[in-house]
C-alpha cells in the first residue's frame, strides 16, 4: 500500500480566512513533504519533515505554516493567501529522508484557490 | 539553472507502439533516478526508479535505462496504451545530500493514440 491522502480536495478561501490542508500516511514513512504546483510546471519543494522534525523549510513566506502532529500526519496551515498562491498542494512522504535513494510517493493534493 | 531536462515537451505515438521519454542531466552527484506520471488535476504516481549502479530497470511494460557517461536516462512503454496518455516528470535525488530533494524536470506530455 502506497497511499497518501490529502484533504479537502478542493479548497476556495478569501485573502483574510485562515484554512487548513491535511495530509496522512500509514507506511510508517519517516518522512513527509510539502510540494506546491502550478500548472504546466513540475513540483515545487516547500517543507521537509524527517522524523517529526522540520529539516528543510525552501524559504516559504510565513503565511504558509507547516505542522507535523505525528509521524502519520502532515498539515499546512494557510493564513492572509494572495491570488499567486493558487495552486496544486502536494503531500508526499518517504522512509526515509535522510537515507539514500529513497522514493516519494505522492497523495492526490489539494486544488487551492485564493480569491 | 536545470539540472534535470526534459527536451521534449510533448510526444505522440500510436496504440501498440512503443513510446520513448527522455531525460538529460547535468550533476554528476545525482545517484536515483525516477520517473512519475501525472494526470491533471492530480498528484505525481511513482512508476519505476533505477540506482545509478544499475543501466537498466524494467517493471511490466515499463523500463528505464540509464547512461551514466552521457548523463542521459530515457523510460520506454512497450506497448503503449491509451491510459498511458499523461504527463510524465523526470525526477533525480543526490544521495550525498540526502534524497529529501528531488530535482524534476520539466515534463513530456505523452499521448496515446487510439
């Protein structure tokens, strides 16, 4: 089993609202990504989680807060968005990120649009 | 500066044949190699990856093959089918620096022709 889910699947939200997106996994992965993408364009890295620790933060603006209550779960806190931030949000996670060759596997993100 | 290239844009081929995607790339560092399919509107799913101590991998109707001296990989889909028809990203991780980073690139859009 390979599956990582993502909620809400869509998520339409003003510039002043503050939301959240949810991301779970139980491959007992170690490690748990947040990946932003816009059309025609590849994913972004945004944050990495490597045993429930912040490992790498891509120098996100502060309206994006990541949080990692335990090591199945992943969320992305949204605060005070601007129109740009529109996007596909991907959740992913790994065994292990800090070991070699180590694949990604991908939950089916969140369409965001920030109004 | 792209260190993982997709050249191609997009690609189309008949039902039945095969279909070839292309990846170059630039830093010798990079040590796993993976390719993933992506429908719109929906996350990236994992199809094959391959080390960089191994030239070939195969999975079903799926192989990658990798020429480390030319810095080249390339996924082949023998024989193609319809539902194939997707985006398909090149991605690459440093082992040196950990594989929490993935380097994509930018993406062959394939279409099967029916």
């Amino acid at each position: 089993d390979t599956e990582v889910t993502q909620t809400p699947k869509h998520l339409v939200m003003g510039m002043t609202n503050k939301k959240s997106l949810k991301c779970e996994q139980h491959m007992g992965h170690r490690a748990m990504y947040w990946y932003k993408q816009k059309a025609k364009k590849p994913p972004e890295l945004m944050f990495v989680y490597s045993y429930e620790k912040l490992s790498i933060n891509e120098s996100v603006p502060s309206r994006f807060s990541p949080e990692c209550p335990n090591s199945s779960l992943l969320n992305l806190h949204l605060h005070a968005l601007q129109p740009e931030d529109s996007a596909l949000y991907l959740c992913a996670s790994s065994q292990d990120g800090t070991g070699q060759q180590d694949t990604q596997y991908f939950g089916p993100g969140t369409r965001l649009t920030v109004l | 500066d792209q260190q993982v290239k997709q050249n191609s844009p997009s690609l189309s081929v008949q039902e039945g044949r095969i279909s070839i995607l292309n990846c170059d790339y630039t830093n010798s560092m990079f040590d796993y190699f993976l390719w993933y399919k992506k429908y719109p509107a929906e996350g990236p799913t994992f199809l094959i990856s391959i080390s960089s101590i191994k030239d070939k991998n195969e999975d079903g109707r799926f192989t990658v093959f990798l020429n480390k001296s030319a810095k080249h990989l390339s996924l082949h889909i023998v024989p193609s089918q319809p539902g194939d028809s997707a985006v398909y990203f090149c991605a690459a991780s440093d082992g040196q620096g950990g594989s929490e980073k993935l380097v994509f690139g930018k993406g062959t859009k394939l279409t099967v022709n029916p």
